[in-house]
C-alpha cells in the first residue's frame, strides 16, 4: 500500500483505536510498581502516541502533498530510467516519454476534444542528463480539428519543496482552473508543465546549477523547455512560456524568468521567498562562491544586475505570511527598475498554504495568459 493510499490511513488510525481501548483494559492490570507493570505502561503510552502521530502525519501529508511514496519519504527515491538516444521528436527513446494518460472530466464528456487531458510523462535533459517526472495537461482545444495547426502557450508549474506533482492536480486543481477559465473566455487554452522543483530527490537544489552537482537551473531553462516542444504543439517564439510556482517553487518561477527571459516572458511566485536557504535539505549549493550566491538573491540580483525583460507577479498575505516585508521591498525594487514589469496579489489573510494558494491561482493564471502567445 502506497504513503497516499486511503487504506494506510485506515489502517493507522484502527491501530490508533485498538492500542487506545488495550490501555484502557489493561491499565488496571499494570497498576503495580513492579518492573514489568511500569515497562508495560510506558510501553503502552509510547505505542499508542506513535501511532496517533502517524495518523497526524498521514493526513497532514493526504492534504498538503509533501511526500508521494515511501522511497520518497526515506529518501531513497531515483529517477526514471527514460532511454535517450539522438532522436528530436517524442518517440520512445526520446526526451520526453508519455507513460499514462487520464481526462481532465470537467467537460461534458470524456473524450480529450471535450474534457481535455493529461498526460504523466518522464522527462530527461539532453544536455544536464536529470530525470524526473511530470505531468502535461492539453486543454480540449489541443485535440480539435479547427486547432490541428496551432500552436499553444506554455506555463511551466512548481511545487514547493518537498511537495509532490500529483498535488498539483489533486489539491491545487491547476488543469481543472484552467479549464474552466478557458471555457469561460477568461484566459486563453494553455498547455500546463507540471512537476515539482526537487529534480535530484531527496536534495532540495533550489533551481540553482550546483558547481560539481545538479544542473537544476540549466535543466529548467533549457532541457525542460526543449523536450516539451519536440513532442508537443508549443509555440516557439518568444512570449510562449510562463511559469509560475508556490513556496520553493514561486522562489524557482521568478528566478527563472528573471535569468532567462529570452525562455519565460512571465514568472509568477505564490508566497515565495527570495533567497535560497542553506540548511541541510540543500546542502553547499554556491561551494563559497558570491557570485552565485548573490546570482541567486532575487533582491540583489534585481539591484545590481541589469534589470531583465520580463514580467513578474508576487503575492503575499498581510496576516498570516511571513514574506510580506519581503515581498513589498521586492516589488518597490522592481519598479525602480523601469523595465522589469510586477504585479501583486495582496490578501488581507491567508496561511502559507494550498487554501490560499486556490484563492490566488485563477487570478495569476488569468494575468499569465494575458501575456503569453507567439508574438
């Protein structure tokens, strides 16, 4: 049975109930100073707050989507085995490999012209050689005769770390949103890229090329981009990608769009933070050097570099956020700037979490829209 899987949950919470009514029986049996009553007891008292911390655990992970399998909560999870050979277009030993495929259903019917469709590829860089996972969604425009020719715009989507892909679809509902604003004349058909920014698990590399390590940064800014259109119909010319994450993967987004704004005309980070950590989910990611280190502080990059031809969106909560003040010294140092564009969305309240992140991805998928196409 899989970490996410309803029927661990169960099982947990009934050893949760079970050790809970044993304590209560033999509570008065164990009620002697005697050795052997005393390691009963705290046995029993152990055994059953272990238990209910699982639980606790269990659901908090079901909601927020931190860990997708056992491997992965262990840290021994790998990376697909995708065969790459010198083929450019999507076969089998290509850059990008469909393993599985599943509607969207939020259409009238079930078939990929109605209800769209998404499919869970293996991606591997040509040129940093990372493998991971993802999922694509193809709005239903993708597969109608009247589009058969054209070209669609892009946003890559982040989690945050260490998140999982799937909750991006489960929890955060970004195809369904998307389809639904699409249906709704609110925002233009899009092809959503989703993974999350963990692309050398268990290491949190922080969307930074690593001196002697993961080339996470040139993974986003090139290999990702390159295996996606050569296996599906994404506008090629600049203005076709955006990317937008929440958490480590809003901090990825805006880095992303600011370093490479020849790939990614829009980044948008929901409650995202401006400066990689280092602590021991990333370990020694700039190896003593301040030029990447300062490369990779958004605030001082946007100072001292010269300001890129893109534009950024950042949101925060004035309760319940701890990037708030960060966030506004960011945006006041975009605008000095004169050529990078921002935009904000400010709530009043909300935590640092899927529930506000709901609140804020239609509006950040409409502004998104509102900047890509092949122009």
């Amino acid at each position: 049975m899989g970490l996410t899987s309803n029927k661990v949950l169960v099982l947990a919470v009934l050893c949760a109930v079970l050790l809970f009514v044993g304590t209560v029986w033999l509570w008065p049996r164990l009620a002697r100073r005697t050795w052997r009553a005393v390691t009963g007891r705290v046995g029993l008292l152990l055994a059953t707050q272990v238990v209910l911390f699982a639980c606790v655990g269990l659901a908090a992970n079901q909601a927020f989507g931190f860990y997708a399998s056992w491997a992965d909560l262990l840290g021994q999870e790998n990376t697909p085995g995708v065969v790459m050979d010198g083929s450019t277009r999507g076969g089998a030993g290509g850059p990008l490999r469909v393993i599985d495929t599943q509607q969207v259903r939020l259409g009238d019917g079930d078939r990929p012209d109605v209800s769209g469709q998404i499919q869970e590829v293996g991606i591997v860089g040509r040129t940093t050689h990372i493998g991971t996972p993802a999922y694509v969604y193809l709005p239903p425009e993708y597969f109608q005769p009247r589009y058969q020719t054209r070209t669609f715009p892009a946003a890559v989507v982040l989690t945050g770390y260490p998140g999982t892909a799937q909750a991006l679809i489960s929890k955060l509902r970004y195809p369904y949103t998307a389809q639904e604003l699409a249906r709704t004349g609110r925002m233009q058909p899009m092809i959503l890229v989703m993974l999350r920014p963990t692309v050398a698990p268990p290491r949190d590399t922080e969307c930074v090329d690593i001196p002697g390590g993961p080339q996470a940064e040139s993974f986003f800014a090139k290999d990702l981009p390159d295996a996606v259109l050569a296996h599906y119909r994404v506008g090629r010319k600049p203005g076709s990608w955006g990317i937008v994450g929440d958490s480590t993967g809003g901090y990825c987004a805006l880095k992303l769009a600011m370093h490479h704004p020849e790939v990614y005309a829009a980044g948008a980070g929901l409650s995202p933070y401006y400066k990689a950590p280092t602590d021991p989910t990333t370990g020694d990611l700039f190896h003593k050097d301040s030029n990447l280190r300062n490369r990779a502080d958004l605030l001082w990059s946007i100072k001292h570099r010269p300001a890129p031809n893109t534009s950024l969106l950042v949101t925060s909560s004035k309760v319940g956020e701890g990037n708030y003040r960060s966030t506004l010294r960011f945006i006041n140092a975009v605008k000095a700037t004169n050529r990078t564009r921002i935009a904000s969305i400010i709530l009043d309240s909300g935590g640092h979490n899927f529930n506000t992140w709901r609140r804020e991805i239609p509006a950040a998928l409409q502004w998104m829209s509102g900047l890509l196409g092949d122009r």
